[in-house]
C-alpha cells in the first residue's frame, strides 16, 4: 500500500511541476531581491523580496493578495502571511494536483464565469470558494 501512496503522490508532484516552475521563477526573483524560502511539509514558501511586491501591486486584487499558489510553491507577503493562509493556499496546492497545466487557465474561466453572472471574479471563483471552505474546515 505504501508504494502507492509515494507513487501517487510522485504522480501529483509530476502533474503539477508546469505549475510549480512558473512559482519556483517567482520564488528565484524573491529570493535574489532579499526574500527567504524554505520547504512545509512538501511545499515551497517564500516571501519578501520581489514576493511582496508581486502580491502587493500585481495581484487584481484591492490591497493586493497575502499570498498565491503556483503548483508546490506559495508566494507570500511575509512569514505572518504564510502563516495565516497556510490552510487556504494548501487546498490550491491540491486543486493544483489535481488540475495540473489545466489549473490556470481554469482558475481564469472560472473568473471570468463569476464575473459574467454579476458575481465577484474572486470570492466567487469555484476555486477560491473551496479553498476557503477548506481552511474553514482545517481550523474546527
């Protein structure tokens, strides 16, 4: 049983790694602009740096964004940020295995599909919806 398990979870890893290297560039410009990085139970953090302003001033976002999933990466603002969203960012983390080089441009319709019914392009996003819901559950 166990080697499906390492095998699985290698599968996700793979699916996933289109994802994960568009964060591990991200994570590269972080760290050579003075930002940190370090490994959480088998995904990437990093923060500060060129992160910060990522999130700050290129996320669509009011105020920016704490933090952002690309595949096993999670770009936050500070280690705080990462701290308080780590339960939110793991559920992308997830919908990332499970959507592989899909997940963008599903995470972009189904923004495109909120904001065609009126509904808000973020907090109504199916993805941010479950990870939310996610986090939720995680903290009972």
């Amino acid at each position: 049983m166990r080697a499906w398990h390492v095998a699985g979870r290698a599968g996700a890893y793979l699916w996933a790694l289109p994802v994960t290297l568009a964060g591990l560039l991200l994570t590269t410009l972080a760290l050579l602009s003075g930002g940190r990085a370090r490994g959480v139970a088998g995904v990437i953090e990093a923060h500060g740096g060129a992160a910060t302003l990522i999130l700050k001033y290129m996320v669509p976002l009011r105020g920016g964004a704490a933090a952002m999933t690309l595949g096993h990466v999670v770009l936050g603002r500070d280690p705080g940020c990462l701290e308080r969203t780590r339960a939110h960012e793991r559920a992308h983390v997830r919908q990332c295995e499970r959507w592989g080089l899909f997940f963008i441009p599903a995470y972009a319709i189904a923004s495109l599909a909120a904001a065609s019914r009126g509904r808000h392009y973020y907090r109504e996003n199916v993805f941010e919806r479950d990870a939310v819901a996610a986090a939720r559950s995680d903290r009972h």
